[in-house]
C-alpha cells in the first residue's frame, strides 16, 4: 500500500525499520498464521456466503484516476501471543470462477456545482500554504506541524483532533479552527498504529496497530491514557498488516485487514486476512463481514449508514488499479483472482464477485478517505468522498500524492488538493467543515508531517 521510495533513495528505503511493514512495505510474515485473541472468548466465525450476481453493471466508461501498493523489505517477525482461542485458518490458492463483476445498486444524487451558501471560512484568511494547489473558491493554509510522519486522524469527544503517527505515539491536538496549539503526547508504544476511532458509547479510543486493535483507558480523566487492553490480538501480518477502524451506526467495530502477499503468491490464506472484520466493542461476536480485499487501508460510513472502503491494487501483473468499494455485508471484493471492473488474473476468477464503483489510477495508494456530510462546502461537494493518495513507491511510475473527490450519483471522480509530499488521511473539521489533510512527509523535505486543512472561503 504504502510506497516510500518517492522520498527515499533506494540505498535507504530498504533500511527503513519493520515497523514499515503496517504501511505495506513488510515481506511476508513467515510462521504459521496467528491466533485471534479478543478480550473474551471468541465464538466461531460467521459464515460468509457469496452474494448472487447483480444486473446492475458498472460502465467501463468511468472516469479513472487510479491507485495501488508495495516494496518489499525485510521485517521482523513479531512473535504470535498466546491465544484464548483459535480461529481455523484456511488454506488454499484462488478459487477458479467464470463471470464479470457485478456492482453494489447504486443511489443518483444531483451532482450540479453550485455555490455554497454558507462559507466554510469567517472573517480574515489563515496564511496561505502556497504549495498546495486547490479549486477556486477554497483556501489551503497549515494548521499546524507533526514531529513524526502521520498515519490516522479522529475528532474526540473532547474537541480535539487526535493523531497517530509512524513512531508508535497517539498526539492530542487543541487550538481553534484556523490554528493549531503545541501537542501533547497522550500514548506510546504502539507498533504502526494506521487506524483510530472513538467509541460512541463510552468514547474509549480504539487503535489499529501491527497484527491487532487495543482499546486506551484514561482511568483517572488527566488526557493521558495509562492503560491498554487488547480488544483484538494475532490478525495476519505479512505484506500488509491491520489498517483502519471505524464504529458503525449499529455500534459494532469494523476492523480492515491487509494481504499476507501480493496476489495470493505465498500460498497462504489466513481466513481474516484481506477483508473488513465486525466485532462488538469488547471483543466478542467477530466475524469476516467482506472479503477480497488486498488491502482496504481506509474505511468511512456516510450520513445513510453506508460502509465504504479504499483497496490498493496489487503489483503484479502491472496496471491493476486501486478501488473505492461499497462494502456489502457477505461481499466478495475479487483478491487474488479478480481485480478492477471484471479484470481476472486466472480465468472466471471474477464470478459472483462485487466490483467497485471507481476504479483509481494504478500505483498511487488510495488510503484514507472521508464522505463530506457538512453543509459548508458547495453543493456538488456534499456527500463526496474525499481520498488521500499516498503516491507511487516506483520512481518510474509516477501516480498519487494528491487528494482526490468522487463526487456522488454520477462517481466521477477530479483532483481536489495536490502539492503534498504523501497525503495519507483525510478528515472533516466538525468546527468549521473544512477538510484536514495529514501529510506523512513534508514537501519541502524536512523530516516530519504536516496538518493541512482546506475551506470553502467563496468565489
């Protein structure tokens, strides 16, 4: 998924450390596959059925942008912990099917570009970040600088902007909407964590971390989480490892997991591998809810209750494209055998398969993505999905490193924000409405990330 060797010369990309692997850049993980460890004795999995094929077939005229994954570089095994109870894993290579890939029903919403009648930006403009470039009428401006790459954003219930970054730590963020105050670092210790939410309920933060998601307890209120439980623990970790978490509307946590490998060459096939996991928020009742996902760094639910997901395309054979999904319970999203709209590696490999509703350009990882519901940007724009595109790892094959809209009804997709370094998640202000963009790296080369955020100022 994620490719460093934009920012990286190759005589150093390959020293980068393991903890790399989570972003997509670990070799597989050898061993036998883990264990699944929730915070209670887990129940067998559900089982998944293959939807029937659907009538309603994407066009093959959609509007591409693109998208995908992956150097391979060596890792460090992280040890399988003692398990409470064990999953079956299931074996196998890609089971031969014949047919083309059939879409989710798809819901028209007008998609006309009309001004907004609210602007996002009151009173004086923040200074202006001049090496982002956006649509007329928004205002891109710094909001406020990470020491460390950043890899996931979450509003808290607090009305504050938590990030995680690269280095393991969770930073909570106060300042108004134009700017940001100094940070402070409210947990450490985390190994690649790529995914944070806040449950509804009791607004304990949930973090997706290497092979696993921990729930963090600020037992006595300070803003500092002193505890951490295992929610969930032995997630298949090889070529990917876990991505994002997202609580839906039906109170359950929904848990991405990446591929062990590329596309199924390794031969192994842990069952919770490569699909969207549910759970409840104590670890119990855990099921695969989609599978054939190569690896669906992010997920976002929209104002209707829909799941949507990012996948990034494989790296061989050439010219497999990154996808958004609409994320179907029981759904069959094609990996290894299928990717793109009908386009099968073996033959029939895309037979009762769903296929996405936008294909995004090869090579540049889709990653984090958010559906605009505020009211404040214009019109076309509500109800958009908004994607991060990390870039391209392969100096030759040039892609990403932007952020992306897919406007909804017609699922056309433009760019929106461009000039970043690596742009790895996306999320909507509450405050304001204006969208924050987490730059993993820094486009004028210095180490560390960037908060960037673009409002809707007027023509």
């Amino acid at each position: 998924m994620i490719r460093l060797g934009v920012s990286f010369p190759r005589s150093v990309r390959w020293l980068l450390p393991a903890m790399l692997l989570g972003l997509g850049l670990g070799a597989c993980h050898p061993g036998a596959a883990p264990t699944v460890t929730p915070t209670a004795t887990t129940p067998p999995l559900a089982t998944v059925t293959t939807p029937p094929t659907r009538v309603d077939q994407l066009s093959s005229a959609r509007p591409a942008v693109s998208g995908h994954d992956a150097l391979t570089a060596t890792a460090t095994p992280v040890a399988s912990p003692t398990a409470t109870a064990t999953v079956p894993t299931a074996t196998g290579t890609a089971a031969p099917a014949t047919a083309t890939a059939t879409s989710p029903a798809l819901v028209a919403t007008p998609t006309a570009h009309l001004p907004a009648t609210t602007p996002t930006l009151q009173g004086s403009l923040p200074g202006v970040a001049s090496e982002i470039t956006v649509p007329p009428g928004f205002h891109a401006w710094r909001w406020g600088e990470v020491p460390d790459p950043p890899t996931a954003l979450a509003w808290g219930p607090d009305g504050r902007l938590y990030v995680a970054t690269l280095n393991g730590a969770i930073m909570s963020f106060g300042g108004d909407a134009q700017s940001a105050e100094r940070p402070v670092t409210v947990a450490t210790g985390l190994v690649t964590p790529l995914g944070l939410a806040f449950e509804p309920a009791t607004h304990g933060l949930y973090v997706s971390r290497l092979g696993g998601v921990d729930r963090l307890v600020d037992a006595d209120g300070d803003g500092q989480f002193e505890g951490r439980d295992k929610v969930l623990d032995g997630l298949p970790v090889g070529r990917h490892s876990t991505d994002d978490v997202e609580f839906g509307p039906d109170g359950k946590l929904y848990v991405a997991t990446g591929s062990v490998d590329d596309m199924g060459e390794s031969g192994q096939r842990p069952q919770l591998q490569a699909g969207i996991l549910r759970l409840n928020a104590d670890g119990l009742d855990l099921e695969l809810y989609a599978s054939g996902l190569r690896n669906p760094y992010g997920l976002a639910f929209d104002a209707a209750g829909q799941l949507w997901a990012t996948d990034n395309g494989g790296d061989v054979p050439e010219g497999q494209p990154d996808e958004l999904n609409r994320i179907e319970q029981g759904g069959d999203y094609g990996w290894p055998g299928c990717f793109g709209v009908g386009q099968a590696s073996v033959p029939g490999a895309c037979e009762g398969t769903l296929a996405p509703v936008v294909t995004l350009a090869s090579h540049s990882s889709s990653d984090g993505l958010t559906v605009y519901t505020d009211r404040r940007f214009p019109a076309a724009y509500q109800g958009a999905i908004f994607i991060a595109q990390w870039g391209s790892a392969f100096a030759d094959k040039p892609a990403g490193q932007q952020v992306v809209v897919v406007y909804p009804g017609d699922w056309t997709v433009q760019p929106f924000a461009t000039g970043f370094a690596h742009p790895l998640d996306v999320l909507v202000d509450p405050r304001d409405g204006a969208l924050w963009v987490a730059d993993f790296g820094r486009a004028d080369g210095r180490s560390g990330g960037v908060l960037y955020k673009v409002g809707w100022w007027g023509p």
